[in-house]
C-alpha cells in the first residue's frame, strides 16, 4: 500500500484526477519487474534507510534502475 487518502478535497475535478494518478501507478507498476525476496514474489522499488543484517550503521539502499 503506498497511500491511504482520507475524506476528499472539494475540488471538482477530484475524480477525474485521482482516476487519472490511479491509472498513471498502474501503468507504472506493469513496467516493473516482479522481485523475489523471502516473503514472496512481489513488485517493488527498495528504496529508504536500512538497519540490520550485519550492517554497523544505518545507510540507504541502492536499488536497481526499474525502467519505469
């Protein structure tokens, strides 16, 4: 899940534009490429801060050009 959006502004155009930012994040998500990692094979751009698995100190993931 990358958002959850509560109640809704009073613009008019707001259908229209949250159709149109859904349809633009799906377009997007067939251009990736399914990843496997130990919980399954999911779709994903790794991405943030990591901490652990032997790492001393917290530092951002690299995470490969998606061709998105």
């Amino acid at each position: 899940m990358i958002a959850v959006l509560v109640g809704r502004p009073l613009e008019e155009t707001w259908g229209d534009i949250s159709n149109e930012v859904a349809e633009l994040m799906l377009h997007a998500g067939q251009q990736m490429k399914p990843d496997t990692s130990r919980r399954g094979i999911y779709t994903a751009i790794h991405t943030g801060v990591s901490y652990g698995g032997g790492q001393q100190v917290a530092q951002f993931l690299a995470f490969r050009q998606m061709g998105i």
